[in-house]
C-alpha cells in the first residue's frame, strides 16, 4: 500500500477557504458519475475517505485530503456534466473551479478521469482544451476497466486518446476501482509528475 495515510482536510466553497502553505496540489476533475470519489478512496484504501455519489452535481465545493501527511493534497472537484453547456467553454465551470484551476500556485497537476466504456463528451473536450490552454500537466486515467470486454480494450484507449486528441506528454492510465488494478500506477505517476 502506497498511500500509509490520508485525511479528509476541509472543503471550501472559494478562495478564502484554501490553504496557504506549499505542499502541492494535484486536482481531479470528470463527469459526474466516472468514479472520482471512488478512486480516491481505492487510491488511498480508504472506503470512507470520499463520498460515493449521493446526490449527483449538487457540490459546489472543493474538498481537499492530505496524503502521506503533506507530501500532496487531493482534491476533489464537484463533477461536471450535468450542467447545461453554453457556449462559451469558461461557463461550464463554476466560478470558483475557474479562480482555483487559473489561479492557484499549489495546483501542479490535474488528474482527468473518464470512462473507459464510452466516447468523451463535449464536456470532457471542454475540460482537456481548457487544461491545455492553461497549460496544466494532466494525466487522463480512464475508469471502469472491469466493464470491458478483453477485445475492447485498445480499441476504447484508441477512441479516447483520438477524441481528446491526447498529447504525448500526457499520460494515460486504464484502472478499475472495483478491483483495483493500475490504481498504484496511478499514485506513482502523480508522485514522478510532482517529484515527490
Ligand atoms: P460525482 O461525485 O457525482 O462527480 O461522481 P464521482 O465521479 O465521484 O463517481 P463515484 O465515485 O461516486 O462513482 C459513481 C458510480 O460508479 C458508483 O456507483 C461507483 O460504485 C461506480 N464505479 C466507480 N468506479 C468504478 C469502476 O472502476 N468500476 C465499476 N464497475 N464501477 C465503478
Ligand atoms: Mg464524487
């Protein structure tokens, strides 16, 4: 087990809510649903540590957990996709989603999750163009591996990283949270990435 501790921090609905210190940030971001909460607590073998869906889309918040006592902080961004998209990529996150992912020296890199079994959304195109035009390192790790059948593995990676059209320097881990494979190949690319 790579994660010997984690803890739920606080959750903070803006700016006057973070935490002014230096230990790095790493941001998950996905549609409501792909399994956010879920892979935080596969990530850290913590079943209670991140709620699993209750009411999707209702969270405004971000909620932030220690790792490994200050080596880096996850936190939890409330999931997209359920609002209606207009127009302009910007409107598709909260204001407050916008301050942190534009603003925030801490936040080092963003963890993308979607799901293996389908196309990505508008939405998700939305959130990769917008965290490449900002510039933040993104890993894409796609969920629910245990939901595909053997010959539709790299086909599915293929239509991902087609859609998305995935830069190279991006990485991009299939996991499943249900048995958890790959889920510490995640945590040791977060901490190359971080170089912690
Ligand atoms: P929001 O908080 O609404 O944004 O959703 P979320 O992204 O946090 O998703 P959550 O972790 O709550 O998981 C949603 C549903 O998918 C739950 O029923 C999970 O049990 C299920 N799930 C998550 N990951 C996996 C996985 O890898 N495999 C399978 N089979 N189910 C999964
Ligand atoms: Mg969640």
């Amino acid at each position: 087990q790579k994660v010997k501790w984690s803890e739920f921090i606080k959750s903070a609905a803006g700016i006057e809510g973070w935490i002014d210190d230096d230990i790095p940030e790493v941001l998950f971001v996905g549609r409501s649903n792909v399994g956010k909460s879920s892979f935080i607590n596969a990530l850290t073998n913590n079943k209670k540590l991140a709620k699993i869906s209750s009411t999707p889309g209702k969270t405004r918040l971000l909620n932030f957990f220690d790792i490994n006592k200050g080596l880096f902080r996850i936190v939890d961004a409330p999931g997209y996709g359920y609002a209606k998209v207009n127009g302009k990529m910007k409107e598709q996150f909260s204001d407050m989603m916008n301050q942190y992912m534009e603003t925030r020296p801490n936040l080092k890199l963003v963890v993308m999750l979607v799901d293996l079994r389908h196309k990505p959304t508008t939405d998700d195109l939305g959130m990769y163009k917008y965290l490449k035009y900002y510039q933040l390192p993104v890993v894409v790790v796609g969920t629910k591996l245990d939901k595909l059948k053997q010959n539709e593995i790299k086909k599915n990676e293929k239509m991902i990283r087609d859609t998305l059209e995935l830069k190279p320097s991006d990485g991009f881990i299939k996991i499943s949270n249900t048995d958890k494979r790959n889920v510490n190949e995640v945590y040791d690319e977060i901490c190359k990435r971080l170089e912690v």
